[in-house]
C-alpha cells in the first residue's frame, strides 16, 4: 500500500498537459465489443480504471496491446458472454459492457458492479431501456444478465439524463433493427465522443450532443481509429490545485466548452482566466474569494465530479460559500477529511457551507472516493507542514500519476510505501 506526501506552502506556476477523460475513454472500451474487427485508441490515460477495463476486455476475448498513450483492440475473436465479480467490484461502470455484450453476443451476465461509495447509481434506467429494445433482463443470485430476444428499434424516455443508462441504450441498440430514440438522454461530451466514435465505425446515429438521439441501426461495425477527449474532470481540479495555492499555470490540450460550466467559479473567486484555442491560463489571487453558490447539475450544469476539488479551494476563501450537491446523496465523505487540516465545513442534508479560513495546517488523512482523494490532495498543497494522504488506489482510478503532474508545477509531492498502514495489518495478523 502506498500513500502520499505532500509538503505544502509551495505556488503552483507552469505549463501542463491534460491527459485523456477518464469518462470518456471507459465507454470507448466497452464499445470495442461491437466492433468486429480493430480499434486503435489514442490519448488513453494509463488509469487503474482503464487497467480493469482492459482486463475484462482481454477476458472477453479481445487481444488489447498498448503503446504509449496508444491502446490496440482486436475484438475479432469475442468468445465470452459474462464478466466476473473480481473485474466488476472494481469498477461501476462496467455495467455499460451489459448492452454491449448482450448485443455482440446474444447474451450477456455480468457481476453487479462497484467503485466509490459515493451514494445510489441505480442501474434500472438501463435494465428499463434494454428491455424496451426487446431484451430478456433477468437476476441471476449477484449477476444482472440480458439476453437478446427480437431486439428492434424503440422509443425510450429518460426520466433523468443518465450518462450511464444513456450510453447502454446506445450500445444495445446501435446493432438493432429499426430506429432506436432516446429522449432526455445525458449531453455530457464523452457521450458525444461515444457517438462520433461509433459513426467512424459505421453507426449511423445522429442528435449529437442533443436531449434527443436518434439511433439507425446497422448490421455491423467496422475497424476504426479515434482520439479520446481531454479529461475535463482534470482540468478543473489542476485549476482549483494553482487556485489555492495562488499560482499561475496554464492547461494545454483543454477543450474549453466542456470546461466553460466551471469557469464561472473560478472567476467569482478572483482567478484571471484566459482561454483561447486549446489553452486555458489560470492566474489566481493572492487569496480566493468566496463564491455564492455552486450547485451541481447534470451537463452543461456545473459537474458533480468537480464539487470535491472546488470545495476544497473554497475553504480558503475569503468569505462563506455555499456548495449545493444535486446528483448523488452521499458525496460529502471528503468533508471530514478537510476538516483535518483546520477548515471550516458543515453539511446540512444536500447543502454544504464552507466558511472559508485564512491559513490550514497539514494533516494524515485518506482519500474517501476517486474525487474526494483530489480534494484533500489540494488541501494538501497549500498546508503549512507535512500532510500524508492515504488510500490513494482511489485517486489512481482517475488521475495519472498525480505526484508527477503536480511535481511538473512545482509541488513537492512524493508516493511513498505508507509504513503506517503496514504496521497497522502485522498488529492484526
């Protein structure tokens, strides 16, 4: 087990490249299945997710070679039709495979997934649209299974923009007779990025980026070759790292207009902001300034998985903010792990208030989820002492090596074996 170390007081200043989406390159993945032939993925981030994510294909069948930032996937040759518990626990989005699968092979059992504990992802929005298109969906003791009966086109409404249940429908249905429409479906760029991916592959989907898409299907896909988005995640949480610790860096490889819902925030704290082709500049204040009110929304409202490494800016701030948390019910966990280094939150219901305090102090705290670990990490930087982070295979699933990134600015950040927790499982043995 390893942890972080983070000696902070240190300004963030440089330039940096951000990596490919995390959640955008995982649906991707899924839709390999479908391809019978070679997709060649660039700008795949080496993340503990997409390791999994290549795991599971491999088991499938597929044979996935990576070079640099490069994956290869030959699905050619899919032969298994269910993923195991020790792949699925790993991973909420794998569920995503369940229409992929169903669709490529007739039929498809997968182990109910897991991942962060950050409240409910029902996963009955997409066992309603896939048995709308026609599919047999059953339980099987853990195993959620579905089986392709006369699967056509369809009608199916959202009662809520799922990204998730949005992107299964697309995958069960893109190999579907007849047309398929999805109304009130998720906008969120790497479901765009899905779309377009799936046309160079011979889908013939269209309404990109609309609450309405239209699905024709075809009778198969072809070898294809696409470039996976930036991670618009990272972007903000780089901004909100050089935002608290009053630095001055600047992003490369950005698409602004998915990162233009969370500007706003910046701005209101007092950060210059310079944004032009594929570049965002971010210059902050000596001190933030609070923000009135922050509420996640589903895209292009401000995103929920940027709350956390936002929240943590703000707790510096000059001022009281409030952060409403509208998508999931228990995205709060990292609230306690900042309260460690001196900050001032309370949590009431939904509504969080962060009463922002002039100085923290370090502090031995662990990451509670994926995004949560990225808050107390940029907690961390601006500390005055030595903090260690543990439980850092959750920053893992959606970072890249995020010592390394912040190091490239300047921070002084290690990974280190955390002798602590060692320690702690001999006395248990």
């Amino acid at each position: 087990m390893k942890c972080l170390q983070i000696n902070g007081g240190k300004k963030l200043e440089g330039s940096i490249r951000v990596h490919g989406a995390k959640n955008g390159v995982l649906p991707l993945l899924s839709a390999c299945v479908l391809v019978d032939g070679i997709t060649v993925l660039h700008n795949c981030p080496r993340l503990s997710d997409v390791e999994v994510t290549v795991d599971i294909l491999r088991y499938l069948g597929a044979k996935v070679t990576r070079n640099d930032d490069t994956l290869i996937v030959d699905a050619s040759n899919i032969h298994r039709n269910n993923i195991l518990e020790e792949y699925m626990k790993e991973l909420r989005s794998s569920i995503i495979f369940l229409g992929a699968l169903a669709s490529r092979t007739g039929e498809a059992c997968l182990y109910l997934p897991g991942g962060c504990e950050i409240g409910l992802r029902p996963i009955d929005l997409h066992l309603k649209g896939l048995k709308i298109l026609g599919y047999r969906v059953y339980a099987d003791g853990h195993n959620v299974c579905a089986v392709k009966n006369n699967v056509k086109g369809a009608e199916i409404v959202l009662p809520f923009p799922s990204v998730g249940a949005t992107e299964n429908i697309i995958l069960a249905s893109v190999l579907a007779s007849g047309v398929t429409t999805i109304v009130n479906a998720a906008r969120e760029p790497e479901i765009a990025d899905l779309v377009l991916f799936l046309n160079k592959a011979g889908a013939k989907i269209s309404g990109i980026s609309t609450p309405t898409i239209i699905i024709e299907g075809v009778k198969s896909l072809h070898s294809t070759e696409h470039t996976v988005i930036p991670d618009r995640i990272l972007a903000t949480t780089l901004m909100s790292a050089c935002a608290i610790t009053g630095g001055n860096v600047e992003l490369t490889d950005v698409c602004i207009s998915h990162v233009m819902p969370t500007l706003p925030a910046f701005e209101e704290m007092g950060c210059r902001i310079k944004a032009e082709e594929n570049t965002i500049s971010i210059k902050a204040p000596p001190r933030l300034k609070r923000v009135k009110k922050i509420e996640t929304m589903a895209y292009p409202g401000f995103p929920t998985d940027c709350q956390a490494p936002v929240m943590s800016a703000l707790s510096v701030a000059k001022g009281t903010s409030i952060v409403k948390e509208t998508i999931f019910e228990n995205r709060y966990k990292h609230i306690e792990q900042l309260n460690l280094f001196g900050t001032d939150i309370c949590v009431n219901d939904r509504i969080a208030v962060v009463n922002g305090v002039k100085n923290i102090h370090s502090a031995d705290v662990r990451c509670t989820d994926l995004r949560g670990g990225a808050a107390v990490v940029i907690a961390g930087l601006k500390a005055e002492g030595t903090s260690t982070v543990r439980d850092i295979y959750h920053i893992d699933r959606g970072y890249e090596s995020i010592e390394n990134q912040l190091s490239m600015l300047g921070a002084d950040v290690k990974r280190m074996y955390d002798e602590k927790e060692q320690q702690t499982k001999k006395s248990k043995q």
